[in-house]
C-alpha cells in the first residue's frame, strides 16, 4: 500500500457516527479539539457563511486564546437545513446555532466551553431552545448514510474523510485481495436499487457488466441533477465528494474497469470544484492512479461538465454527449452493461448510488438490507420543499410515510394552511393527495400510486395551488426539455400542453380530460427514454385524484384555487381585514386601495387595475384575501 495512503488510514480509526478519532494503540476514543463547523454549501454561502467563518476567525484571535486551546474553524459542506443557513456546530459541545451573522462571531467566540447563545439556538414549536442539533425536529427523525459526513467535514481535506473510515472500503478489497465476485455479491445481498429514479438491482448490473469480457470497460457517474427544486447530489459532491469517488473505484474494481466519468451538470460551481479537488488528492494518495494502494490495479476518473440539458439525465443521452456527440438518447435494445461508452461495457449509477458503496462494503450489505422495506432497502435522500415550515435535505430510510416526512420532519404546511398533494419524483413526478400521506415511500409503491421515485425531489402543495396549472407547468417544462427524437413525446407534449393551457385560460371543452389521458396512454407505450414515458405522469395523477378541479375548470371557467388569471380575481372580506396593510405593499401593480392607519378607508381591490398575481393572498396572514370567480 502507499505509504501516504497507509499512514492515513492504518494510523487512524474512527468512528464515523460522532467522528471522534480513536487511539489505534488503546482503543480508547480521544477527545477532540475544540471545532467550529461553518456550513459552506451552496445555500450559506448565498447567505454569508465565507463572511460568518472569517468573522469567527477574527473574534478568535481578538481574545486572544492560547494556541494550544484556539478552536479550529472549518468550512463544511451542506447540513441539510438550507433555509436556516448559515448553519454554525461546535464539537465537541454538540451546539448548533443557525442563521449566523458576521456580527454574531464574537458572541459565539465568548461562549465557547461555557453555556451556548440561546439566540442563535433552533427553537421548537413551543419556543424552547434545543442545543444538539439531533434534537431538532427537522434532524431528529433522520436516519443518515449518504449524508453521513455532509457538514462534519471539510470537502476539500481527504484527511478529513479518512478520519471518519473513509477508504477503508477499497483499502479493505485491495489488502485482502477479494475477488470481484465477492465485491458485487456484497453489493447484491444489500438490495441497493438505483437511486437516479429507474430503481434498477445496483448488484445486478454490475455482474452483468463484469461477465462480459471486453475491454476496455467504463464506469460512470450520472450527476446530471436536473429537476426543479432537487438538490440531492449536488449537495453529496459539495459536501463528501470522496464517497463518491471511493465508491466509483469499488465499482471498476469489481467489473474490471480502468476509466471512470463524472457527468456534471456546469451550473454546480462549487461541487465542480471539490470533485476536481477530490479526485486529485485520492490520485495523490494512491486512491487512483495507475497502482492503486500498490495493487497494480489502474483507475482513473474524468469530470465531464454537461450543458444543462433535462434530457442528458437518460442514460444513453449522457453517454452520447460524453462521446462528443448530441445528447440524445437511443433504443435499448442493447443495455449499456454490454454496449455503452464507445460500445464497450458500461455501468452508470447516479451519485447518491455511488456514495452508499463505501457504507455497504465497510458495514456489511446484509445491515444495509436490515433497512428500508423488503423491495427497497436502505435509506433515501429528499429535497424536501415547497409550502413546508421546514425545508431542506432529508434522510430517512426507505418506507417512512410521506406523512413523517412533511409532517414530522418537515413541520407540516406553512401558516397551517390545508395540505393538499406532494408532488414525488421531479417533473415527470405524480402527485399524491391528502388521502396519501401514510402510504409508505419506496420504489414500489410509489410507482403503484401514479408516481414515482425519481432522483428524490419531494414538492408539498397547499390549497392554493391549482393541479391544472401544476400539470400545464411540468408538461411545458418537458415540452421544452424534449429532444424531439421520436414523435410520441415531441408531438404529445405539444397536444397535451395546448389542451392545459387551454383548460387554464377558460377554454376548455367537455372531452378533453379523457383526451389527455389518451395522450398520456400513447406516451407511456410509445416513447423512446424514459422522459417521454414518464412525462405524463403530472396529467395523468393530477385527472386521477384531483378530477373534480378539472371540471370546475371545464364547466364553470373558474379556478378553486385562485391561481389561473384568467379565471380568478380577488377580493378583501371587510369583516376579517385587520388594516394592516400588508396586501398593499404586496401588490405590484398598485391595486388595492386603502388606508393602513387606525380608523382609516377599508381595503378594496381595483377590478380594472388587479392582474390577479394572488400576491395580495399570499402576504395576508388573517385570510381575509379570497378568490372568486372572473366576470366575463
């Protein structure tokens, strides 16, 4: 083994729960520097978390701690709890505060090894504080592996990722010298499926691609996250990029390749970077490289950035562009297990699949199949978002309820308002209704249901929001994302859009719910990829549980919901408005009319001014903004 890579990993243990590095020579569990953990993702940084870290730095040093006890500062990737960034943990006093300021540096720096700030502290539901960051509602119900090192480590430190057992996966395969076979097997008895939505056997297809004998042969990595509101792996490359990494090199250890592809979306700046910055480091450590860990084994990895397009999510799509060529996809009457990149054996799995390889091979698959249900073990990463008190990145294992998830974790629907569908699966998602929420979420279900997994998008509704204009929006989205290769899904999308948009201007026709389901119909059994395929499923489960808005639509040009312009405007209920003027300044097109002071005019809306936004609704937090029928 390299000696680099042999000091990092046989000179430490660790456990990777609590990270906390054990003394290889007593066992015993070292205490650790004090650390101050700066949420770095995407999200704090938009937020000011590069400001908040420097701020702590400077407040550190203001006070003028001896060097032996000055706490270590660092950036780590994405905790998960975007929208309460910057995110800021002390270890080992287990405290997290959230929505850091610089100014609050010098108020957290004085609290070290004493009582925690209460005002930077999560406060529950009933206002009480809550220190452990396990303790707050939105982690507590979490069960994490793929996020396991996101927010405790520095991404750009491989140190770091060793500390927490990281490489001892493929340390463990090259020192014991396992065969192959036994790797796949491995991954096999896990039950891993696929986590990029086809939910396909991972261990399958990698015997299938080990068992043919051409060479040479690819792995690749699909990190093409391209659904509205999905931030799933884009946060997984942000925050642990080496799982992914060590996870691709089992892979081509196992069926015997010598090159490997990250397909990476080119909006990802940041996950760019730490991939880029992760692949070097493993090469540097002989992790990759042409002798692995002194094996003799070569592996080698290349980013491919990809140019935005929905469709190079598919996998033949990706491949094609990989090549150079258009990103479309092809018949697969061949797999890419036989015939992928440049005709030779393939295996792509996406980055979440990849990140629990290293988890599986170290604990053993049977303890990952423990979770999860008997169709879909393990666990499953959500962006959960939408109209939900508490979004961000979630982890539960497979089977949890949707109801767990939104309610539980999520805190349920904003300002209380009724919850009415969760949209599962991205844009060619389906969407559930309220009758729904204790149906347990796996592949198969799901799919039972109208919906589908996906990539683990999850988008919470409430009562105002329309399902037909929901279903216009995605079918536009796909119209658009559409390589237009084979006409079921260039030209049924087209139709089926114009029959939305048409439903949702007030133009619908007595038919033409039963017309969309046709369409969708042909779709499903004519497309190509499984965007065509799968592209109706917003119309179809939207017809399916919510049929009764389509004809209110249809028969009586009005919209429930108060979101379609054309067949909805607004009114002030005298008897509940409060004169706060909140709904004036939401309005962008100076509407309402009114004064906010004590005993002043009484809010009304301008019929001939309002374009019916709703914004007025939306900033109303007495519902006394409502939505009526348009005269024509």
């Amino acid at each position: 083994m390299d000696s680099k890579a042999a000091e990092l990993i046989n000179g430490r243990t660790a456990d990777p729960i609590n990270g906390r590095t054990a003394d290889p020579i007593n066992g015993r569990t070292a205490d650790p520097k004090r650390t101050l953990l700066v949420c770095c993702g995407t999200g704090c940084l938009a937020t000011g978390a590069r400001e908040v870290a420097g701020a702590l730095k400077e407040a550190i040093d203001a006070l003028g701690a001896d060097a032996a006890v000055k706490p270590d500062i660092k950036c780590t990737g994405c905790n998960g709890f975007c929208e309460n960034g910057p995110i800021v943990k002390v270890h080992p006093d287990d405290i997290s505060y959230y929505r850091v300021r610089p100014r609050h540096a010098m108020e957290i720096a004085k609290s070290l090894g004493g009582e925690p700030f209460e005002p930077l502290l999560y406060h529950d539901d009933e206002g009480c504080p809550v220190t452990r960051q396990t303790d707050n509602p939105f982690y507590a119900g979490q069960h994490k592996i793929v996020l396991r090192n996101i927010g405790e480590i520095d991404p750009f430190a491989i140190e770091d990722y060793i500390e927490r057992g990281g490489y001892q996966a493929l340390a463990k395969i090259i020192e014991e010298k396992l065969p192959p076979e036994q790797v796949i097997r491995e991954v096999m008895d896990s039950g891993l499926r696929g986590r990029g939505g086809a939910g396909f056997p991972t261990g399958v297809k990698w015997q299938t691609a080990a068992g043919y004998d051409a060479f040479p042969k690819y792995v690749c990595c699909n990190a093409d996250e391209g659904d509205p509101g999905a931030f799933m792996d884009r946060s997984t490359l942000e925050g642990d990029p080496h799982s992914v990494v060590e996870g691709m090199a089992i892979c081509a250890y196992a069926i015997g390749a010598g090159k490997g592809f990250i397909y990476i979306r080119d909006e990802y700046g940041l996950a760019l970077k730490t991939v880029e910055a992760a692949i070097l480091a493993a090469a540097e450590h002989g992790f990759l490289g042409d002798n692995i860990l002194g094996s003799g084994c070569a592996f080698s990895i290349e980013v491919v950035r990809g140019g935005g397009a929905f469709v190079c999510g598919e996998s033949t799509a990706l491949m094609q562009s990989i090549e150079g060529r258009v990103g479309e996809p092809r018949a697969k009457h061949i797999r890419s297990v036989q015939s992928g990149l440049w005709g030779r054996p393939t295996v792509l799995n996406n980055v979440e699949t990849f990140a629990n390889i290293p988890y599986i091979l170290t604990r053993g698959g049977a303890g990952f199949a423990g979770l999860g249900t008997g169709g879909s073990s393990g666990t499953k990463v959500f962006s959960l978002v939408g109209k939900v008190n508490r979004t961000g990145l979630v982890e539960v294992p497979m089977g949890a309820s949707l109801r767990h998830l939104i309610f539980d974790i999520g805190g349920g629907v904003k300002r209380d308002r009724a919850f009415k569908a969760v949209q599962t699966g991205g844009p060619s998602g389906g969407c559930l209704p309220e009758s729904m929420l204790d149906l347990e979420v796996d592949f198969d279900r799901l799919t039972e249901m109208g919906a589908m997994m996906g990539s683990g998008g999850m988008i919470v509704m409430d009562e105002h929001d329309c399902m037909v204009e929901v279903a216009r929006y995605y079918t536009s989205f796909l119209s658009e994302e559409s390589c237009g290769k084979c006409t079921p899904c260039r030209e049924g999308l087209r139709q089926m859009l114009t029959i939305l948009a048409g439903i949702c201007e007030g133009r619908g026709q007595e038919g033409d719910v039963e017309l969309l389901e046709r369409l969708g119909n042909t779709l499903r059994d004519a497309s190509l990829c499984a965007l065509g395929k799968t592209a109706p499923n917003p119309v179809l489960s939207t017809i399916k549980h919510f049929r009764a808005e389509y004809d209110i639509h249809i028969r009586e040009k009005r919209c429930p919901a108060g979101v379609c312009v054309k067949l909805s405007t607004f009114a002030i209920d005298a008897g509940i408005c409060t004169n706060c003027g909140a709904c004036k300044k939401a309005c962008p097109v100076g509407a309402i009319l009114g004064d906010a002071k004590a005993g002043g005019v009484p809010f009304v809306i301008d019929q001939n001014v309002c374009i019916a936004c709703g914004s007025c609704r939306d900033a109303c937090r007495f519902n006394a903004v409502y939505a009526e029928r348009r005269q024509s």
